[in-house]
C-alpha cells in the first residue's frame, strides 16, 4: 500500500459501520475533556500517545481513527502508515464536528 494514501470516511457511512459491523474499530484522539462531552464509542487513545499506544491498535480489522475536524486523524493515519506499515486505518473526514453537523446537530462537540 502507498503509505501516502489516506483512506477517508464521511459521517453517515461511519454511523451506518458502527450501527451494522462488530468488526471494526472506532479510536478517539482527541483530549480526555472533548471525549467527555461527546464521542462515539469506541477507544480513546490522545494524539500524543499514539506513536507508544500503536501496539494497541489492531492491524486484523478496519479502524476508524477520529478528532475535532479531522486534521489530527489524517496526520495520526499518515505517521502509522509510514512509521508502524498500518494498512487498515481510516480516517473521518471532517471529524466529530463534521459527524454532529451532519448527523447530529444536538451533539455538544466544543
């Protein structure tokens, strides 16, 4: 895989994945106090982690990596794909607040 590829996803087929899929995973970078207010399950692993925590992330299922508006998951996805060959990782194009605006407005994202 071209490790320059990112693989994106926009909201209501990520919503239809989790609804309808046990086999994938969903991971949330974002800080603990934006997890608190709003997520979509899943796992949380902070950006900041992500480089010590990529034994955690599974490489036999599609994981869905997301953020605030997407910036954080895409370079996330990027240093996996080149640093630890990922090649399962997607990620949410335009983040949860992309995600809320489309799917669910009442979402408190910020």
């Amino acid at each position: 895989m071209d490790s320059s590829v990112i693989k994106g996803v926009q909201p209501g087929k990520l919503k239809e994945m989790i609804e309808t899929r046990d086999d994938i995973l969903v991971i949330d970078l974002r800080p603990e106090e934006e997890v608190a207010k709003a997520n979509l399950g899943g796992i949380h692993i902070p950006l900041g982690e992500i480089d010590k925590r990529a034994k955690d992330i599974p490489r036999d299922k599609l994981v869905f990596m997301y953020c605030k508006d997407g910036q954080r998951s895409y370079m996330a996805i990027m240093f996996l794909q080149q640093e630890h060959q990922f090649e399962n990782l997607v990620h949410l194009q335009g983040g949860i607040t992309h995600y809320a605006q489309v799917l669910d407005p009442s979402m408190d994202v910020f």
